[in-house]
C-alpha cells in the first residue's frame, strides 16, 4: 500500500503502485513519475517529461516515445515530499488502474504531503 500524510491526515491507498504527474512551475511541460512500493521504500520506476527545459533536462539514457522523453531512474526512496505551489497547480495521482484525481481528492489542501511505503497490518 502507498501512504498519503499531510499534517494529521493520512490517507491508505490499496494499491502497490501510482503515477504522479504536475506541470512544471516555469516551463509548464507535463512531468509524470511512475513508483512502485518495494519493501518498504517506494522505486522510482519511470520518468517522463514532454519535452526540455529550465531545470528539466532529461538524462542521456532517456528515450523519446509517445511525445515525451522516457528513462527508469530506479531510485529505491523512503519518501516522496510534494510542496504545493501556486505556480504549478495541484499534483495529479493515478493509483494503480484507477481514474487519475487531483491530489486534492485524497487529502485538504495543506503547505506538503508526504508519499511513503506503508505496512500492511494483519487483521485476525
């Protein structure tokens, strides 16, 4: 399961897997980031970002496909911080198969939310 915090909310999402996605502040490209849960790090499995710019440069391993530059960081992070900013608008999260919402869905609108690998608990 992927964890969403924000101050004292928290919010469990069923799913071993998300795409994040935003516009970035300055260029206003599109940049989407796939994770995955593995153990208890969530992977970075794939970037994409529709095109170059300001900060944004993607690497040399990256390949263009489908209208954007593609490329597998495999980053093993123990969280993911998301600040919100009045230039970029809210995140938009696609967990597993399910439709893409605002970010704003799952959690009040607050100054960060914090992505993280989540244990499961037994129920008995």
């Amino acid at each position: 399961m992927i964890c969403l915090a924000s101050g004292s909310a928290l919010v469990m999402l069923l799913t071993g897997s998300l795409t994040l996605s935003w516009d970035h502040s300055v260029e206003k490209i599109r940049w989407s980031e796939h994770y995955r849960v593995d153990g208890d790090r969530l992977l970075l499995a794939e970037a994409s970002v529709q095109g170059s710019g300001a900060g944004m440069e993607p690497p040399p391993e990256a390949r263009l496909q489908d209208g954007a530059w593609r490329w597998q960081p495999g980053l093993r992070l123990a969280e993911v911080r998301l600040a919100s900013s009045e230039f970029t608008g809210d995140y938009s999260l696609c967990p597993g198969s399910a439709p893409c919402r605002p970010l704003g869905h799952w959690l009040p609108a607050g100054p960060a939310v914090t992505l993280t690998a989540c244990e499961t608990a037994e129920v008995n």
